[in-house]
C-alpha cells in the first residue's frame, strides 16, 4: 500500500509539472491554437489593368420590369456590346432608362427590334411570366437572348424553350446575378478552380431579402406571374450550387414553402428553402424576405462552400459588425487563413457573352448548365411541402 500510495504522488506531480510546461509552449504548438483570435491575413485585390474587350455586338432591350436590366446593360456595354434600341409595354418605366441611356432609340413595338437584322442579342428584364415567351420570339428570329431571373416560369416554357433554343443553336443565357455579377463569387470560382480548399463536397447558401411591399409593383406578389420564391430567388443558389461542385447533373431533396410574415398576400411566399445533391455534392438553400430595417443593406446574402481541404465563406453584401461595404471572402486551408477584399474583381460575364455571341461559344455559362438550374428551381418549386403559418 505505502509502495502504491509513492508511485501515485510521482505520478500526480509528473502529470502537474507536464500541464504547467504546456502553458509555457507557443500555442501553435498546442492543437496548433485552437482559441486564438488572431485575425487573418488581409488581400486587398487591386483592379486589373485590362485591354478592352475584342469582339463587339449590338444588343437591344425589351422590358423594363425589374431594375436589374441596369446591371444587364452595365455587363453587355462592359464587355463590349452597343445599346441600339429599347421597348417597355409600360411608358412610364421609360423615362428612367432613357436618362441614363439619352442616346438609345425608342422603339415602336418589339417587332420593330425582333426585325432587325443589325441587332445580335435582346435582353430583358420584363414581367417573368413573359421572360420565355419572349426569348423564344427572339431565338426564333436569329438572335441570342439574355434575360434575367427567373428565365423560365414553368415546366410547359421550359420544355418550348429548350426545343426552340435546339432547333435555332441561339444562346438562351439567364443571368444568375448572385454568381455572375458579384465579384467575391467570381473570386471564389478562382480559389476553387485552383484547388484551394480541395474537393467541393457541399455548398450552403442564404439568400435574404429586404420586403418593403410599397416598393413592389403588382406581379411581383403573383406566383403565376412572378413564380414562387424557390423558382426565383432559388434559381441563383441552384446555379451556386452547380458551379461551385462542378455538377453536371443534380436532384431535389426535399423543398418547403411558407407565408409566415406577409399575411396582405396570401399567396404570396416569404420563405423557402430546399436541399440538393449530385453525385459527389450536396447543397441547402435558405431563402427569405425577413431582412430587418436595422439592417444597412437589402440582405446578408452569404454562401459557404466546403471543400475536403478547407472552406470559404462569401459575404457578399455586408459584413456586420465587421469590414466596411461588401464583397467580402474567407478563406481558410491546411495552409492559411485569409481574407479578401473583392471589390476590385473583374466581372467576366459580359465580356464572355459578347464574345460567345461572335464566337457561338460558350465561355460565359454552357446552355446545359444555365437550363439545369432553372430545372433544379423549378422542380423544387413544383414539390415544396407547403408550411403552415
């Protein structure tokens, strides 16, 4: 007992003496500092100093619906498209388009643009209902068509396009904004393009909206004429979720709908969310229009993206309580931690679209994929378990 009762007390005091050394060790040296708060490095990304674009094209609009036409036209005359012409239904979403663009003729009818032969591609930003219809007037008169999300309302303009868009070879391009127009998205396809974080296995992406009702014209609370919040907004992260994996193929989890906050639209939808995979990948989307006044900007939209070699997060619209503005990207690998400010990215798209125009390429985004996230957001949409409030 008392040979017992020694061999525990030097136990005891090696054991202390052991913990007591530890404390004085770096703490890299200590589950290489599992607690530090050190912050990562900073790269602010300077501009690029860039030729102009080398092809060019003259495009044409018709609709005015939403304002992301604005941004539509910015990437078109970017990357070196000419604005010849424009066609709103509606005169009075005119005057705003023309201030900006004094120079672009006012067409008489959207025949007038489909007829002429000088123009190589027409956008628009209409009513979405009538964003299909529209594209396949246009294909239909040799021209390629850029329209913004969502592209496609159903599975009956779905299955027309794609027959039209394969018997004309025209370019059917929905412009998945969240990716192809902001600038820590097209950052973090480089990382991942170049094998930064290893093999992308899941994606999470949040996509949260500001409502303010008063700002919104009619069609925007009518699901038949705006399609639901997974059709919508769901058709940016399914196209996150593509890219970001490398997925050429995908099916739908589970999707839920609900109205738990805008009860003056009862069809109306303010949440959804949905799970999808590929064969090597899985994705959850959130998406919601419960942004909070106190918020500095319309929503926190962010996106995760998980690799077998580290992750990054995108914050691409604010960093609360953190850095100034948006475009914000964290990387973390074996190797490092870092931080980059995206501000400067170069946004490639209309460039690439231009050129694919010229070309018939596909550099910008492959008709396949561009119509594989529209299909993931639309069946998501068609099987949503709706949420009692």
């Amino acid at each position: 007992m008392q040979f017992n009762r020694r061999k525990f007390l030097r136990q005891s005091f090696a054991s202390a003496a052991g913990l007591a050394a530890t404390t004085m060790l770096p703490a890299d040296a200590f589950g290489r500092g599992l607690h530090s708060t050190n912050r990562p490095e900073t790269i602010i990304i300077p501009p690029e100093n860039r030729s102009g674009p080398k092809e060019f094209i003259r495009f044409s609009i018709i609709g005015l619906n939403h304002g992301h036409i604005y941004s539509m036209v910015e990437a078109l005359t970017g990357g070196g498209g000419e604005l010849v012409a424009v066609y709103s239904k509606e005169p009075e979403l005119l005057p705003n388009f023309t201030k900006l663009y004094p120079n672009v003729k006012v067409a008489e009818s959207e025949e007038e643009i489909l007829e002429d032969q000088s123009i190589q591609l027409v956008a628009s930003a209409s009513i979405p209902v009538d964003r299909a219809p529209l594209g396949i007037s246009v294909m239909l008169s040799g021209k390629d068509y850029m329209t913004d999300k969502p592209g496609i309302l159903t599975f009956e303009q779905f299955e027309e396009v794609k027959k039209v868009q394969k018997k004309t070879k025209r370019i059917y391009s929905i412009v998945y904004s969240e990716r192809l127009r902001n600038p820590a998205s097209v950052k973090a396809g480089e990382l991942v393009q170049a094998g930064a974080i290893g093999n992308v296995v899941q994606t999470v992406g949040l996509g949260p909206h500001r409502m303010r009702p008063g700002s919104r014209p009619y069609w925007f609370f009518e699901p038949d004429k705006a399609g639901g919040i997974l059709c919508d907004i769901g058709s940016h992260q399914c196209d996150q979720f593509l890219f970001y994996t490398g997925s050429r193929q995908a099916d739908i989890n589970f999707s839920q709908i609900g109205n738990f906050n805008t009860s003056d639209y009862p069809d109306y939808q303010d949440f959804g969310d949905m799970s999808v995979r590929s064969p090597h990948a899985t994705g959850y989307i959130r998406i919601d229009w419960y942004t909070p006044e106190g918020l500095a900007t319309w929503g926190d939209g962010r996106m995760f993206i998980l690799g077998t070699e580290g992750y990054i997060e995108m914050r691409k619209y604010i960093d609360i309580a953190g850095r100034e503005g948006g475009n914000h990207l964290f990387l973390v690998n074996q190797k490092e931690t870092k931080y980059y400010d995206c501000s400067n990215v170069y946004m490639p798209y209309g460039e690439q679209l231009v050129s694919d125009v010229v070309n018939r390429t596909e550099t910008a985004m492959t008709q396949d994929h561009c119509f594989l996230a529209t299909e993931l957001a639309l069946t998501a949409q068609k099987i949503a378990h709706t949420l009692n409030v």
